[in-house]
C-alpha cells in the first residue's frame, strides 16, 4: 500500500492537536480517538477498494514485432468488482526499443473493460524481452494506492517489415498495385498463361483490354497474363562490416535510422515473398568473413518461413566479407541457371564473368541521396563548390564502377532506401517480363 497525498493531509491535521496539549491538556484524549478514526477511514478504503483478485490485465501484441515502424501493443484491462478502478499503468517492454508514450492510465466501470495503447518502433532486428505490468490504483475514498505487477514476462522477436507484404496481398487481391509504383507482369502471346481479369490503367496496352469483360462491366478491363513460371531467384547478401553504416532518413535527416543490412535484409525478404508468390522459387545466401548460411532455392510458403527464420536475426559482422569465396560457393552448389541478386557495398569488378557464364547477375547497391543532393545543389559560395566538386567527383566514380560491372555480363541496381523495394521488384518483374531469366 502506498499513501496518497489526501492520507498525509489527514495524518498532518493531527500536529495542531498534538501542539496543543501543551496549553490544554485535555486535547490529549482528542488526538488518540482522531488518529483511530483516520486508521478507520483508510481500513473503509482499502476494503472498499476493487481487490487485486478482480483484476485482470493483459498485454496483446502480434507475435512478431515488424523492424522500422510502429507496432501496436495493446494492455486489456478488466474489472470484475462492483467499484469504480482508476489506474495508473508500466508496461516493462524492451529498453532496447523506443516508444512513443509510456504514460499509460484510465478509469474502468465496474464490470467493464479498458484498453490503453502505446507503439513500439524497433530499430534492430533479433529477440527482446518483455517484463511484467505494473498498476497503481487508488482507493474509492482516495487514501491509499495500491500496486500489483501482473506476471506478463515473454521474449518476441524483431523480424524484418512484414507490413509490406500484409499490404502486398491486400493490393494484388484488388488489382491496385500499381498504387506502390509496382508493376504486373504482362506477357500477351509469350509462352504465358491466363491469371486473372483487372480494370485499366493509364500504363496498359489497348490490345490487352478484354472487350467481352469490358462490355459485362461497363468499364476498361484488362487480361494479367502471367509469364512462365519456375525459375530460381536467390539473394546474396553481404553481412560484414561496410553493412553496418546506418543510412539516414532523408526526411529526417537527426535520426541516423536503420543500417543497410537493415533495408537489404527487408528488400530481400520482400523479393522472396513476390517470388514465392509467383509460383517460382526463392533461396538465399549470407555471407561475412565466411558463407554462413546457404537455403537452396525451392518453392511454398513453407520456404518463406525458411528464409524468415534464417534472415530474422542475422547481424553484421565485423570483419571484411569475402565476396569472392561467396560466389565460388554458390557456383560450386548453384548448377541450374538463375538470378542471382547481390547485396553488397563491396567492389565486384572481375568476380561477375564466371558467375556471368551460367547465371543472370544482379549487384544491388544503395545510393546515398544526400551526395546526389549536394552534387545537383546551385552553388553560391566557395564552400558550396568545394562540397559539390566532391559529391560529383563520388558520383562520377560511382557510376564508372557500376559501367564496369554492366559491362563483365551483370546488371546493376543502385537506388536510395526509399525506393529500393520496389525498384527490386519491379526490375524482377521486368526481367521476367522479358524472358531474361
């Protein structure tokens, strides 16, 4: 139990009593029979007040938490006395993860139910702890708080956006995929077959409108023809050191946001997902010093949750990664022809021809928005040509080495986070669209 700012007013008044005895000594008795009567006033409010027992209080979340945005947590509240419950509320989420608010109270009826929510926004993948909730409520007549702690301790996971997929599936059920800048594929007449019927979009071919559709629904309707299916992805990705910068939020530039490995792991499992979903099949290979993990390539939702488990919790290492022992590796173990995704800051000139020879390479890199800003900024000092000569010069030399890299038989993506998603997945798209792998 714990005293309220109202018990220690109550316990105070009795001072003046106490004081006075000395000039009147029959206030001796009164101070006694005061402080009785208070000790009965706060026995009323404890046995008034709701009993811990008629509490019931407990934590909802989903059982992955998504890395790089908000996820709701949820404390249920019930109240199973006949007495009004004002609560004070600490969830022990993880230290590790920000919060937005971790003020948490409200008042529950008698019989009734509260939810209070607050969001956790994860900056770092791998597996967390929750500790218990802790309430304090005050008594009805306000002279005491109790606290009770709810046993809620659990560990959850901190997997790469699952968001994105979820939405993924909403957009592809309604044909709107093209509201997140993805394309569909459209094969008329390539070897594909049938998907489903969608309305027109300003990018369709007017030979893809189905006219019979058109006319039932009295608006443009086109035919998805899904390309041939079967063939093999599967993404590189590169877990050592250079993976860790973290790259800035160009919309908040204070906050220095995720690390590359971050976005490259959250692209990949996103590319993993569509591919999967295209009835073709996903693998994956990590890499630092050493290989250390390889999952051939294969088909399902239960491959999916291969490359989710694998990918969850991988961390950068600090050590150079050898990304030419990686793609020996995969070559040695890769015999069948497939696009082979390469997440990597690290140079590739003269690794890609013998992987050229029987796979479709594909080197992905991030781009740093704030060099191109700066080398495409108007100067108007010495200091602002000296920055801009510099991010040009990077620039320049950047985009030399990614001309390299077209040249030895691969294909190269550089693209800032923002869009690198989805400039992923529409190059795949693209590819396949054109029978390039």
């Amino acid at each position: 139990m714990l005293p309220t700012p109202r018990l220690l007013f109550l316990v105070l008044l009795a001072a003046p009593l106490i004081a006075g005895t000395a000039f009147a000594p029959w206030l001796s008795w009164a101070t006694p029979i005061y402080l009785i009567l208070v000790g009965g006033v706060v026995m009323s409010d404890i046995l008034l007040s709701p009993d811990p027992k008629d509490i019931e209080v407990e934590r909802l979340c989903e059982k992955r938490l998504s890395l790089g945005t908000a996820n709701l947590v949820t404390i249920l509240i019930t109240n199973v006395s006949a007495r009004v419950l004002r609560f004070d509320l600490r969830d022990e989420y993880p230290v590790a993860i920000p919060v937005d608010t971790d003020r948490l109270s409200g008042v529950v009826e008698p019989f009734g139910l509260c939810e209070v929510r607050y969001h956790l926004h994860p900056q770092r993948r791998g597996d967390y702890q929750f500790g218990d909730i802790v309430m304090r409520y005050d008594g009805v007549l306000g002279c005491h708080r109790r606290q009770v702690r709810f046993a809620a301790a659990r560990t959850v996971p901190v997997y790469p956006n699952l968001l994105a997929a979820r939405k993924y599936d909403r957009l592809i059920r309604r044909g709107q995929l093209c509201t997140i800048g993805l394309r569909s594929i459209r094969q008329l007449g390539k070897g594909g077959e049938f998907e489903h019927l969608r309305e027109y979009t300003p990018d369709d071919e007017y030979r893809r409108i189905n006219w019979k559709a058109t006319a039932r629904r009295g608006k443009p309707i086109v035919a998805e023809i899904e390309a041939e299916r079967s063939q093999q992805i599967i993404c590189v990705i590169d877990a050592g050191r250079l993976m860790a910068t973290p790259v800035a939020d160009p919309i908040q530039p204070d906050d220095p946001g995720l690390t590359r490995l971050d976005y490259v792991v959250s692209t990949a499992l996103m590319l993993s997902y569509v591919v999967i979903g295209k009835g073709e099949q996903a693998g994956m290979l990590t890499f630092a010093g050493t290989v250390e993990n390889f999952i051939p390539p294969r088909k399902g939702k239960v491959q999916f949750q291969r490359l989710l488990e694998a990918l969850y919790n991988v961390q950068v290492q600090p050590v150079e990664a050898d990304i030419a022992a990686a793609l020996a590796y995969l070559d040695q173990r890769q015999s069948r022809r497939a696009l082979i995704v390469i997440f990597t800051e690290q140079p590739l000139i003269g690794l890609l021809q013998r992987l050229a020879r029987h796979h479709l390479p594909l080197c992905v890199t991030i781009s740093d928005p704030h060099i191109v800003n700066v080398a495409g900024r108007p100067v108007t000092d010495s200091h602002g040509l000296f920055r801009c000569l510099v991010a040009e010069q990077l620039t320049n030399e950047r985009r030399a080495l990614l001309d390299q890299i077209q040249r030895s038989g691969a294909l190269t993506l550089d693209v800032p986070t923002t869009s690198l998603t989805v400039a992923m997945v529409n190059t795949y798209l693209r590819l396949k669209e054109e029978a390039r792998l």
